[in-house]
C-alpha cells in the first residue's frame, strides 16, 4: 500500500508551494533572499527479507539562496549594498546579534545609524581604524556618530605652494621691491590659512627672480599690512629645487601677538616653462564646521561632510560572514540570525579578503528568479497532483479489496 507515501508526497508538495508563493511575494522585497527545500527520501527495513523499502518523502531542511541581488541606484548616502560577500551585523535593544543585507539605514535620535526596525549598524570607532578583526568579533559596538555633529577650527601648520616659474622671466632689482608695485616682482600668489583662534588669515606670496635660477619669496600677510621675513630658492638646470624646500614663517596672533609658527612646503615649486599655468596651494587647517552629509567608502568607512568643505573619517563598518551563510534562520524583515547550521561566524572590513565592498548609495533587489518560480510552482503542482491520484487509486483498490470479502 502506497498511502502513506502519497500523503508525504502531498504534504512535501504543498510545503514546497508555501515556499514557492512566499518567494514570488517577495519578488520586490529589499535584500530579500529567496528559499528553497531539501527533500530525502525514507524507507523502512522488514525484518524477514533484510530489504530496505520507500516510505515515502521528509523534509530535510529550508535554506536560504545567498546569491548577491541587482543593485537599483538610491543616490542617498545612507542606502547601502554588499557587492559578494558579507552581511550588515546590527544590534538590537535587547542586545541580540541580527545580520541582514538590507542596506536601508538612516540616524536616529541618538545619531546612530540603524534600519527600519531600528537596530544599530555595528562597526569600529575611527580610532581602532587599524585594528587587526580576524575571528573576533566580542568588541564590535553600534556606530555612535553623536560627537561628530560639530567639529571645532585647527590651525594651519603646513601650507603648500604650487607654482610653475618662467625661467625667462627679467631678473628685479632687489632693493625696488614693493608689494605696491607690480613691476618690483615677478609673480604673486594669494594664499589663505587659518590661525589658532579659527580666523582666516590671508597671506600673500611675492617671486621676484634676483638672479639666473635664484628667487626671493616674499610673504606679505593682508589683514595686518605687514611683510614677513623673505626667503631665497635655488633652481638647477632642470628646473628643481636644490636650496632648502621647507621655511618656517612666524606670523602673529589677532588676539595677543603671540607669534604662530607654519611650516612652507616648497616641494612642488618648479622653474620651466610648462604649459600647466594653474598655479594654487593647499594647507591643512581649517574652520568650525557642522555636519552636512554622510559618505561611506567601499572599505566602509564612514566620513562626515562638513559646512567647512572638511571630509573627515569618523567611524568603520565591519561585515560578518558565515561559513554556511544559507543555513541562518530567516527572522522576516530581511534579517537573519545565526544557529549552529550556519556555522562560524567571521567579521571582517569591506572590500578585503572573504568580504565584498560595501557601495554607498544603492540598495540590494531580491534575488527571486521569477521564472525559476514558476517552474517550481508548476512541478509542485504536478507532484500534488500526482500523489493525489495515488490516493483515489489506492481508495478503488481497497473497495475492491472490501467487495471480496
């Protein structure tokens, strides 16, 4: 008699189609994974013959396929997907450990960055940004970005001239120069830096060629009218400087003449006659700023964008990995936990060996395949079907069996 195994049949097939609806369901559900199931077959043992017969299909186990979906472009900084490997670890507030690869975040009231559900994205703080993660994991905490909101002014201590000199320029009288006359020097730059009271200062740079391949550099600041002590560059055949490329320029306070002291980089001052005519500089202070945007990197780190043009690290993403990903028990709302057929978990930065990079600014579609689907909703059909027909075959047989008696 087949009847038992019939039933296991409808029971297989009817549990496969619960799968197959709720895949095609979530066939537009962020970071969605779709599932399948694993059958095996049983089978009985009689004792007289020692010959093994079917009984029917079980339900070996659900898993999860954890194949990377499409990405479809947000451009909002806090939308995020995992190209390959890897899943988002988030905190909840009972302090249980979740993984999804929903990328959908935002910051809450505590300036952490959490999910719909509000669970906290888990990661580093900018200071252990060279930490070593390998297996452990215990220290990773919620991304706390409350003490980034503002930062405060630094003052420049190196500034960088870029400047492209014409070694055919007239050699200038040195006695005549005058920051008022043009026709005392050869070139000028105008400059800005910051001072230790986070004010701007603005401070202008005079070439005047005193000689074949020498120059004196006259800095001049504009707030105060004052002029700096000068300091003289030498040039080789090619055009590079050979005499010191580093001078340090005093310049006083505003608030109480106090003398500040900042190192000029010369290094990327030239004399040829090059084409590239785009002369500027660079330094490393900067104003008081508030933040403006977010931006997270392919390793992800997170930097903040300030109203002072000030990109900053603040804090880093880590990522987890499962050595049996498909394995982690589905929780509903794309996130998942992990159990003891999911295996070890690994923790790792994005964008290095095992982890995929962490892309700013997309999110992760559901990787249902609907024709896959609907191939798999017309087989469970058929096997229902099928094993339904086996049950009305087996109730004649056995009214047959009742009429002889």
């Amino acid at each position: 008699m087949g009847l038992l195994q019939a039933i296991s049949g409808l029971n297989a097939a009817n549990t496969a189609m619960d799968i197959i609806s709720d895949n095609i369901s979530n066939a537009s559900t962020i970071g969605f994974k779709s599932k399948s199931i694993v059958f095996a077959d049983l089978t009985s043992r009689k004792n007289q013959t020692n010959k093994t017969e079917g009984m029917g299909v079980n339900i070996l186990k659900k898993k999860s396929n954890i194949d990377t979906g499409e990405i479809f472009f947000t451009n909002r900084n806090l939308d995020l997907n995992i190209n390959k490997n890897g899943f988002f670890r988030l905190l909840a507030e009972n302090d249980s450990i979740y993984y999804t690869r929903n990328g959908h975040f935002h910051i809450d009231k505590k300036n952490h960055i959490v999910n719909s559900a509000g669970m906290s994205l888990t990661g580093h703080s900018i200071d252990n940004y060279y930490l070593k993660f390998g297996n452990n994991y215990s220290n990773l905490i919620p991304i706390d970005l409350s003490n980034y909101t503002k930062i405060n002014s630094k003052p420049t201590t190196i500034l960088k001239l870029f400047f492209r000199l014409n070694p055919h320029d007239n050699i200038k009288i040195k006695k005549e120069f005058n920051t008022q006359i043009s026709t005392t020097y050869n070139h000028k730059l105008k400059t800005r830096i910051i001072d230790s009271f986070g004010k701007k200062r603005f401070i202008n740079f005079y070439f005047v060629k005193t000689a074949n391949k020498i120059w004196d550099i006259h800095p001049f600041e504009k707030n105060k009218n004052k002029k700096i002590i000068p300091f003289k560059i030498e040039f080789d055949d090619n055009g590079n400087i050979i005499s010191d490329k580093t001078f340090k320029m005093d310049i006083n306070s505003n608030e109480n003449g106090k003398e500040e002291k900042i190192l000029i980089n010369l290094e990327t001052i030239l004399q040829n006659k090059s084409t590239d005519k785009k002369n500027y500089f660079s330094h490393n202070g900067y104003k008081k700023g508030t933040i403006q945007n977010y931006v997270i990197e392919n390793n992800g780190i997170i930097y903040g964008i300030y109203s002072n043009q000030k990109k900053i690290p603040l804090s880093k993403i880590v990522l987890s990995n499962f050595t049996n990903a498909e394995n982690l028990k589905s929780e509903g709302n794309g996130i998942f936990s992990k159990n003891e057929m999911s295996g070890i978990e690994t923790t790792g930065t994005p964008n290095s060996l095992g982890f995929g990079k962490v892309i700013c600014g997309g999110l992760e579609k559901s990787n249902v395949d609907l024709n896959k689907e609907f191939i798999n909703m017309i087989i469970a059909q058929r096997n229902y079907q099928s094993n339904a027909q086996v049950i009305k075959v087996e109730e004649k047989m056995f009214n047959i069996l009742m009429n002889l008696l």
